[in-house]
C-alpha cells in the first residue's frame, strides 16, 4: 500500500492551530505594549505643556502682584494685621493713588473648573479674574512687613511705629485644571517684594 499518494508536500502544508495562536499571542502583546507605550508618551507630553502653561499663568500672576507692590504703597488701614502670620487679602495703594485688593474667591473665575481663583478689586469697584481659565489657585497667602504702618509718627515715644522698609511676601500655589488628575502639574511660587513708595 503507497501511503505517499494521500500526503501532502511539504510546501502545500498549512498552519497548526497551535502556531496560529502563538502568532497571535506575540502580535497582540506587541500591539498592547506599543499602544500602553503611546499613551504614556502622549499622557507625558500633556502633563508637560499643563506644567508650562501653569508655570508661565504663575509668573504672570506673581509679576502683576509685586509690580503693584513695588511701584505702590501697602494700604495698611485696609488691613487687620494684628495676628501674626499671613493675611489672605492684600490692599495697597498704586502709584496713581487706587486702592487695589487681591484676594481669593470662588465666585466669578473664568470657568467652574478653575476655582477658586485670584481676583482683583480696584478703587472698590467690580473685581476682574486674574488668573487664567484652566487653572485653579490651591494657596494664596501674604506676609507683610512690618505689621505696623511704617510712616505712622507716634508722638508719644517720639518716633515712627516701625523703621523697616515695607514688604510683602507671596505665596502661591497654582494647579493646571485637567480632565485627567494624573496630567494635572501644580506650581509653587514664592517671592519678596518691597515697596518704593515708602516716604517720610
């Protein structure tokens, strides 16, 4: 009996269900690595441009605080600075003569995602959001020095209440607003500022 006649070549022979699953094993965990790797990478680069956008929102925030700062007054009779530590309200006087006031609120920000936000009062009228949208402020404190207004003469001891240069203190703490908590970056900044419209 020729068994040859019902074999197949070589050459004709098909896959094994065996090596079809194997292959199919190796493609899918290669595709499932490549697509974890991608949106690691992808995940990655948002919550790098959320760290820069909130870094740069932070600088602008900061400078706009110490530039009035330092080209105004501190308004002290707007401002209870008996206890000691900071304050979370800072009034001062700009170099026109407004009263400005920053502060932290959770109404009026740019969007319900970012809030609560810093806002901006000036000369008591509507306060405008200075923060931008997309981003929240999680720590706004200021410490002003001294804790007594400088230029105030008391006439009974004979001298003014404080003779150091005014100062204010910032603290703040601002976090990109992302959908994704894992892509959200939080920024600390902390700066001195004095204020050159200290006269007597």
């Amino acid at each position: 009996m020729d068994h040859g006649r019902h074999q197949r070549p070589a050459a004709a022979r098909g896959f094994t269900l065996m090596e079809m699953l194997v292959v199919l094993g190796i493609f899918s965990t290669v595709v499932i690595s490549a697509t974890d790797i991608f949106m690691m990478s992808s995940r990655s680069q948002r919550k790098v441009v959320a760290l820069e956008r909130a870094q740069a929102d932070a600088r602008f925030t900061m400078e706009t605080i110490s530039r009035v700062v330092r080209t105004g007054q501190i308004d002290y009779a707007e401002m209870d600075l008996s206890a000691s530590g900071p304050v979370e309200a800072l009034a001062l006087i700009d170099s026109l003569g407004r009263k400005i006031r920053f502060f932290s609120s959770t109404e009026n920000c740019a969007d319900p995602v970012s809030s609560p936000c810093l806002r901006l009062a000036v000369d008591g009228g509507e306060p405008v959001t200075a923060t931008p949208q997309g981003v929240i402020l999680r720590n706004l404190r200021f410490y002003v020095m001294p804790d007594v207004d400088p230029s105030v003469f008391n006439s009974v001891s004979g001298r003014f209440e404080a003779d150091v240069q005014p100062h204010v203190t910032v603290v703040l703490v601002l976090e990109s607003a992302g959908q994704d908590p894992r892509e959200r970056s939080i920024v600390y900044l902390q700066t001195t500022t004095e204020s050159r419209g200290y006269g007597r």
